[in-house]
C-alpha cells in the first residue's frame, strides 16, 4: 500500500545549485515525520520541493501513490497537501478573518478559537499589524482549517510563545491521529521530539539520521545539532 | 578604475570615428539619438537603483531646451551661456530634490503616486509650453537663434554631445563603484532596513532623481543647440514614454544600457519609418518583449554572455581600517516609558506602559504572543507612532520621531524576521551596516568604507564559529534563515548603538546557535557598556542573559524586576509559563 507522502531520491536547490541531495522519506497515513537539522542544511528546501514551490532537480515526490512531481503548488494543494511556510505566510493588508476566509476550507476556524483566543478576538485586525508570535498561529490555524491529508509545516513555533507550541502540538496529534500524514521542520527540538514518530536528520543536504523517535533522545537529537 | 577608464576609453573611441567613417549626417543622426539616451542614462540611474519610474522627465528637458534657446537668442558669449545653464540646473535640481522629498517623506510606499504625479506635471508642462505662445512660441515652436557657441550641429556640435556622453558615462560608473551605488541598491532593496540603519531614505530618493532630472536636463540643452527648435513635445508625456521605453529596451540595471537602447532604437526608427507604416507598433511589441522576457534590457543580454567568455572579476577593496567613531552619543542613558499608549485602528496595544531601564546592561522582554513586546520596541524607533504619553532615552525624548533618526539617537533595531538586503551580498550588506552612524556625505563618495571595520562587526565576523566570514559573497537572499539572523545581527552590531534592540534575535535557531547568538549578545553588552533589550520566548536565556526582566501583557506591564523575582511572582506564573527549546 502507497504511503500517504513519498519522497523518492529527492535532488533540488535554486536555480543551478542544488542544495539538497538523494532524500527519501515515506510517511504514512497517521505519522508524524519529525526533520531537523542545522541551519542551512535544506530543511526549508525540502518543504519548498515538495510543495512545488522549487523545482526537482531529480527523484520524484508522490502523493497518496500519485506522481506530482511536475504539478504546480495549486494542483498539489487540490490533491490534498497543505503547507505552512516558515515565512511570508500571511496576507498582512487583510484582517484575521478575510486570511481564514480564503481558499475551500473543510473546517470552520471557529473549532480553533478555544485553542487560540487571541483570534477570535482580533478578527478585524489586519495581520500585518499583530506581532510575529501571533502571525505564525494565524497561519498555523489556516493551515489546520485546509483539513489537508499531508501536512508540511516549516518551523511553525519560530517565535511562538511556548503555551502556544504546546496547542500546535495538540492539533497536530489530533490531525494525526484523524488519518494526516504530517511533516514538521523544526529547530524546537523538544517540541519536535515530543510528537513526532519518526526523525529525519539532515546535514549538508543529505539525511544522516533515519530512526524512529522512541530510539533517539532530545539530547542525542541535540548533540547532532553541533554548529 | 580599468573597469571604469576601459569602456569609456572604447565608447569615445568609437563614437569620435563616426563623422569619418559614416558621413556627417549619420553622426548628426547619432548625435540625437545619444542626447536620448544621456536622459535615459538619467532615468536608468533612478529606476535601475532605487525602482522608482519617473514618467515625467521631459518636464526637466523640456525647461531646460526652452531656457537653452532662449538663452541663445538674447545672445551673449560663451561663458554667459554657461553661467545661465547653472542657474537652469540649479533651479531643476532644486525642484526636483523638493518634488521627491516631500512626496516621499514620512512614505515608504510613495512609488507609484510619484510616477503619476510626475506624469500630471509633465502633462500640465506640455500645455502650457503650447500655450504660452509668447513666451515658447506655442505649438509652432521656439526657433532663431544659433547652435551652442556657434558649432554646426552637422559638424563640430557632434563632438560637445560625445564628450557629454563620455562624461556622464564616466560619471555614473565611478557612482557605481562607490557606496553610494550601494546605498541607491538598499532603498529597492529594503528600505524599512535602510531606515534603521540611520539613512534618511527620502533624502537618497531626493538626491536620485535630482541626478536622472540633471542628466534630463543636459540631455534638453544639448537638444536645443543641436534641433534649433524646441516644440511643446520637448515637455510632452510622448517623449518622457519614449526616453522609459529607451531605458526599458536597452537596460536600466547597466550605465550604457540605455545609450544602448537609445541608439538601437533610434536607427531602427529611422530605418523603418519610410519603409514600414506599422513600426511604432513593432516598438510597443519589443517593450513588452523586454519588459516579459528581458527585464535586464538589452545591455543584460549581452553582459550574460560576455561573462560566458570573461567571468567578472571580484573586486578589489581596500583593506580593512579603523572605521570612523560613531556620531550617536556613546552614553545616552537610561530608556522611559512614561504611561505609554499605542492604539491601530479600535485595537489598543499598548495600554499606559510605563518602565525605566537601567542605563546599561542586558533587559529581556517576555510576555505571551500579543502582549505588545514587538510593538514597545517599534514605538522606540518610530516605527509605530504612539498615541500617548512620552519615550525618552536619557533626557531625549524619542517618541514619534522618523525610524531614520533612532541610530542617530543611539538606538540600533534587529527586527523579528530577519531583514536584511536579499539581493546584495552579505560583503555589500555589511558596508552600508558599517557605514550607518558613521559615514558623512562625503564619505559615499569615496571607496575606503569598503575596508571599514568597526569592534562590534569584527567581534561578530572573527567568531569561529558565526557562519558569515566565508560567505561574504554569497547574496544574502539564498541564506538559510538562521544565518539571516546572524548577519542581521552582525549588520546591528556593527553600528555599535549604545542602545541594542533585538527581537528574537534566536527565533529560528538550533540550540547551539541560539547559545552562540547569547554568546555574541553578552560580548556585545559587556565590551560596550550597552543597554540590551531583548524579547525573547526562551526562558533558560531569559535566566542566564538578564540583569532585568520585564514582563508584558495585554499591553501592560505586569512586573519588571531580577529574573528570580519575575519568575516567582504568581501573577507573571498566571498568564505566561515559558519554556525551553
């Protein structure tokens, strides 16, 4: 059986120089793939290549068992693949609520709000006017009301205050355990740790960790992380 | 300088061959096309920099064409005649300095509406060139009078427009390797960064487009002289739409782009006019052609594959000196807030916050998503303008002043998501970091803040373990996130603000460089004598980084004391528990 995302040889970077090299990753139905990683190592490429928001180079990236390596990021979105971009990844000159209008949502944001009061009432602000930390859970919250099959969510705590990492965590297990495959970029290794099933280490563009979460510490996750 | 001497060197050559080899009426013929193209030099200067189009510059060389024949008619000697055409230029730079300032000043955003209200003045200009018929002779034009110190425009007059063209080639390359080509780049580039870093960003707009409208304005003189006509369509929309199309076409990013694109044009123009009924439309089709395909130009073309053959060079700096000592006082003292309020639109975010810091050492702000931290340090740098009470740094009041004006205060800003010049390398962000506080006008204009070096930048850049010194050429826009934050970092350090604000100056980082990033902040503090304040989520940085901690929320101060007090007070416990990475 097909896995919810795979990521087959995956080879990419921008324009002529690729700075991701031979990654493959499969995560099914109801996992959560943890990656982490340097700065620099490609975390945020991997995202943008399996978004399609950067072209591959050479491997191929799957949805559900389909090919969607050559689709447009709005024809991988209609086939289910929800992203959350580490930055510039809300429309600042339109309120909170005009941001969580857009698109063909399967779940009102309300469902949310108990989690995230701070929307529900700043739904007539603009989000270019709310702090950083409050932006990433406008986001956050976008993507989670997509209801998408494969989540890809890169660095969504950056900035976030840390009660508020916690909800994250709680939705995306919830989401998870609903069926989703999720991807998670993230430098907060103990928010990482804490729910994802499986890690994927990168360095230098290519995986130099592949073990499942229960085998590797926070520590020994952290140790691989030397600058 | 060969990269300068050279191509001026080969572009005098060549044109000083024309009469000679093509005839006089084909250098005649030259000749106009290359007065377009000084103005589209002009225009290139300002939108290939700073992305502001200008749709109205032969509002300059028009006034300047009339004020050239009028000048020439009254008579007088040569040296009369100069001394008018300074006046002239003295007055457009006036008016043009004037013009930009004010619509840019206090707007960031203000593009758009200059171009349109350059288009409406150049529009007005056009009428009343065409109606004041005794002063232009309306539409039947200004004539009778003789050519520029008597030359033939079919002969001598030839040689003054190449040694204008020459001139302003050989000027606006040696712009373009000085600082001042930097700063230009910075303002398309970010200019909210520009601002913080101490430039008066209206100002450089101002000073740009009085050079485009100068070079417009030369452009109008030498075009009386040589047409012994000057009609209302001098001043017209029609030919401020051509000069763009000429710069667009042969490239605003390059100096001989649009002398490229001007002389291109020109004889194709003139070669298919009598023989092709539709070649204004085949203009139109080859802008659009550019504008989607080639937005470099012409000139981008051909430098692409000239550098297929001969790779461009790095250049050579001078070596590193001792940078100036910043302007900013070094020991301002302690920061306010008395009873502050900030309110955007019905959402009031700050509610009376009032607080005053010690004048030096590390200050972190902690507080839930929302609580007002990232708005406190915007209404310190005038970022945001508060709607109540008073910010004051010592005995300065700081409040609602220009961000360009925080660094002059002492006051130096790293922002939240790291902001720096994405299409400049991390070298170039640097200079313009290096420069910001320091550098005087005239400083711009000469190359040693190339090889400045100041302690908070070589403290940041000589770190073993900062990931910068071996990226100085990589354009900062393809750096991973986390290295944005250290270059942003370095670039604020460099200016050696006595007054560091830095807003989740770790956001994004591992663990260990989040130790490195604190590592760096304490050095910066302790070798400083600076006030630090610092948002940030983390709380064991929180602990072992802070002399004070102050706690935000709901716009308010909650408490604002040791980090052991704070962090054992119940009513901080109740509405923020923190955490650790």
């Amino acid at each position: 059986m097909s896995a919810h995302l795979e990521i087959e040889a995956l080879t990419g970077g921008y324009h002529d120089t690729n700075v991701l090299f031979d990654v493959s990753a499969r995560v099914d139905r109801g996992e959560v793939l943890g990656i982490f990683g340097r700065n620099g190592v490609g975390k945020t490429t991997l995202a943008r290549l399996v978004q399609g928001g950067l072209r591959l180079a050479g491997g191929a990236v799957r949805l559900k068992g389909r090919e969607v390596s050559s689709l447009a990021p709005w024809d991988r979105r209609a086939l289910g693949l929800g992203y959350m971009p580490q930055t510039e990844m809300v429309f600042d000159d339109l309120t909170v609520r005009e941001n969580l209008m857009l698109g063909e949502n399967a779940r009102a944001p309300e469902e949310y709000f108990d989690l995230f009061p701070r929307l529900a009432e700043r739904q007539g602000q603009l989000a270019g006017s709310m702090s950083g930390g409050e932006r990433k859970i406008l986001a956050f919250v976008r993507t989670m009301i997509e209801d998408s099959d494969v989540l890809i969510l890169d660095e969504p705590s950056e900035g976030v205050q840390p009660e508020n990492i916690e909800r994250m965590a709680q939705c995306l297990r919830a989401r998870a355990e609903a069926g989703a495959a999720v991807v998670l970029s993230e430098q907060n290794i103990g928010f990482l740790t804490s729910i994802a099933d499986h890690l994927l280490g990168l360095d230098a563009g290519r995986v130099v960790l592949r073990e499942t979460a229960g085998r590797v510490s926070a520590e020994e996750v952290r140790a691989l992380l030397t600058v | 300088m060969a990269s300068v001497l050279i191509p001026v060197s080969l572009l005098l050559g060549a044109l000083l061959l024309v009469p000679q080899a093509l005839g006089e009426f084909t250098a005649y013929q030259l000749g106009l096309y290359l007065i377009y193209g000084i103005a589209a030099q002009g225009i290139g200067f300002l939108w290939g920099k700073t992305g502001i189009l200008p749709l109205g510059q032969a509002l300059f060389f028009g006034v300047a064409a009339y004020a050239t024949g009028m000048a020439l008619r009254d008579g007088g000697g040569l040296v009369l005649h100069l001394g008018l055409a300074a006046v002239v230029l003295a007055a457009i730079a006036l008016a043009a300095f004037g013009l930009a300032a004010l619509i840019f000043r206090g707007r960031a955003d203000s593009g758009p509406y200059f171009s349109l209200i350059t288009l409406a003045l150049v529009m007005i200009a056009e009428q009343v060139a065409g109606t004041t018929t005794s002063l232009t002779g309306g539409f039947n034009g200004f004539s009778g009078y003789d050519s520029l110190a008597g030359l033939d425009p079919f002969g001598g007059f030839y040689y003054v427009i190449v040694a204008a063209t020459a001139a302003v080639t050989l000027l606006l390359l040696t712009l373009n390797r000085l600082p001042a080509n930097l700063i230009a780049r910075a303002v398309l580039d970010n200019e909210p960064r520009l601002q913080l870093l101490g430039y008066p960003t209206h100002a450089i707009k101002g000073l740009a487009f009085t050079v485009s409208a100068l070079l417009a304005a030369l452009a109008g003189g030498l075009f009386a002289s040589h047409q012994g006509i000057v009609t209302p369509d001098a001043t017209g929309f029609a030919l401020s739409a051509q000069l763009v199309i000429l710069t667009a076409v042969g490239g605003r990013f390059h100096v001989l782009g649009p002398l490229v694109g001007a002389v291109a044009i020109g004889w194709a123009s003139d070669s298919l006019r009598d023989s092709f009924p539709y070649w204004e439309l085949l203009l139109a089709c080859l802008f659009i052609l550019v504008v989607l395909k080639a937005p470099g130009g012409l000139a981008e073309l051909v430098e692409r594959g000239w550098r297929r053959i001969i790779p461009a060079r790095p250049a050579v700096l001078p070596p590193a000196t001792e940078a100036p000592a910043p302007r900013a006082p070094q020991d301002p003292g302690a920061l306010a807030f008395e009873d502050v309020r900030l309110q955007i639109g019905v959402v009031r975010i700050l509610n009376g916050v009032t607080f005053e810091t010690p004048a030096a050492g590390i200050v972190s702000v902690i507080g839930p998503n929302g609580a007002g931290k990232t708005s406190a340090l915007n209404t310190i740098t005038g970022t945001l303008r508060t709607t109540g009470g008073a910010i004051r740094l010592g005995t300065q009041r700081i409040d609602n002043r220009p961000p360009h004006k925080a660094l002059a205060s002492g006051i130096g800003r790293k922002l939240q998501v790291p902001s720096v010049f994405f299409s400049m390398s991390v070298a170039e962000n640097l200079t313009i970091a290096m420069m910001a506080g320091r550098a005087r006008w005239s400083d711009v204009l000469c190359r040693s803040p190339f090889g400045w070096r100041s302690g908070g930048l070589t403290r940041v850049l000589e770190h073993a373990a900062v990931p910068l010194a071996a990226e100085l050429s990589r354009p900062a826009g393809t750096l991973p996130q986390g290295h944005r934050q250290f270059l942003e970092f370095a670039m604020t350090a460099a200016a050696e603000p006595p007054v560091l604000l830095l807003d989740e100056p770790c956001a994004g980082l591992s663990p260990e460089e989040t130790a490195l990033m604190t590592d760096l902040v304490r050095a910066y503090q302790a070798a400083t004598g600076a006030l630090v304040i610092m948002i940030e989520h983390d709380m064991s940085i929180v602990e072992a980084i802070s002399d004070r901690v102050l706690v935000l929320h709901q716009g308010q101060v909650l408490a604002f004391d040791s980090y052991a007090a704070v962090s054992a007070d119940p009513a901080v416990q109740a509405v923020y528990a923190g955490g650790t990475k």
